[in-house]
C-alpha cells in the first residue's frame, strides 16, 4: 500500500512541486499519473522513493515512512528514470544490473543469480558483456528496469517512459510493465500520452499544477484530461493499437 497524505513541496527557487496530494494505491494496481509537462509528475514519483522528501504531510509504503526511513523506502520502491542515461553506472550491462544489488551488501552467488534473473526477464541476457552506451534507446530503458528487478522491489515507478522511443523500443517497454503487472508488482506509471498504455490502467491521477484533481477509473478521468493540456487517446482505435504493439 503506497498512502500520502496532504503532500506539500515547494522547489527552492520557489516553484511548487506539490500542493496538498493525498491518495492510496492499493498493492498490485497499475496506475497511470496523467498531467501536462510542469504538472509535478516526476516531483511526485520522486516522493515516493524518497529521493525527495515532503516538507508537507506524509508519504509511506506498507507503512515506512520515508522521512522516518528512506533507505528501507527504496528497497521497497524502484524507480526507472525518464532518461535512461542518466541512470546507468555500469561499464558492461551486466555491471549495470549488478550495481543495485552489490550495494546491498548481497553475497557474490545472489548476485550473479539476481542479475541473470533481471537479464532475462528484459531480454538482454544474450547482451550482458555490451557497453551499455552501444544499446539502443528502448535497450537502455529495458536495461534500468532489469536494475530495478535485481534490487527486487515490490513497488516500480516509471517516469515518461516511453519518451523517445520508436515503435519497437515502446513495444519492448510496454512488455515489460504488463510483465510486471502480471507478476503482483505495484505500478505507476507518469505521462502526458496515454494511448501507450492506458487500455491496461487500474487508475489515474490527474495533477494539474501540483494538485491532484482527479483520481478513479480511466471511464471517469478521460472525459475532462483535455481540460488539463493531456490529449485524450482515440478510444475508437484503441483495442487496434494496443494489439498491434503487443504482436
């Protein structure tokens, strides 16, 4: 259960990030958090690993707070950055998977296990002695989320991340969220652009300015997303798109 509770944080150059945000994702939903660019997204997601702290109100995940505890917040949150190079330490890819799980002092047998594992649920298992800068860009976004498996968190949040992808590299993106999705994990997923993956979403929010508008189902929240800059998806060529990615 990821709970916040009148979240406030405002930038140090004065921009308000978030202004009074309260919901609940219950464990095992995917949601989609819907806004235009400037909206608190990504100051949102940020909450919720603790790489910022709320000045406001409170944020927990099954029940740590991260102001109290923000490293036992990460291991239960990973998040997977909107640029994927900003993100990778590694010189190999499989240095880059092993850098999560080394830094939790794991013995050198879980390691090797856990990367091997994350590898091959992305696909790059036949890559892992490549440099990463020589992946392509849907390649470097698979390769942060095989990090984030091998840390082995219940919780995953992804930040735009089909931005910048082609065809193919949002397919193999999309893959692995419903992949994640089907495994239990606890999904949220930011974006101005729905139609990648809304036909599987449990829940939006919708920010506007720091506030959260809306919260429910995509049959409440689609109706009024233009009114807040978010295009809405042609609902009429959905089911047909989505296929067509998947196949």
């Amino acid at each position: 259960m990821i709970l916040l509770e009148q979240v406030g944080f405002t930038y140090a150059d004065g921009a308000v990030g978030l202004q009074d945000v309260s919901f609940a994702v219950p464990a095992g939903e995917l949601v989609v958090v819907a806004g235009a660019n400037g909206s608190g997204k990504t100051t949102l997601l940020k909450h919720l690993n603790g790489l910022l702290l709320p000045q406001q109100g409170r944020v927990a995940v099954d029940g740590v707070c991260t102001r109290d505890d923000p490293h036992g917040v990460r291991q239960r949150v990973g998040m997977v950055f909107q640029h994927a190079d900003a993100q990778i330490v590694g010189e190999t890819v499989a240095d880059d998977v092993a850098f999560g799980p080394e830094n939790l002092l794991l013995s050198r047998p879980e390691i090797d296990a856990r990367v091997a594992d994350a590898l091959d649920a992305v696909g790059l298992t036949h890559k892992k002695h490549h440099r990463p800068h020589l992946l392509s860009g849907g390649e470097k976004r698979r390769l942060t989320i095989a990090g984030i498996l091998a840390m082995r968190p219940p919780v995953v949040v992804f930040d735009e991340p089909f931005s910048s992808l082609d065809f193919f590299g949002v397919q193999q993106v999309l893959r692995q969220i419903l992949a994640l999705k089907k495994t239990g994990h606890t999904l949220l997923v930011s974006t101005h652009d729905l139609d990648k993956i809304i036909a599987h979403v449990d829940r939006i929010l919708l920010l506007h300015e720091g506030r959260l508008v809306r919260a429910g189902n995509p049959d409440d929240i689609l109706p009024i997303v233009e009114q807040y800059g978010v295009r809405k998806p042609d609902v009429s060529r959905l089911g047909m798109t989505v296929r067509s990615w998947l196949n």
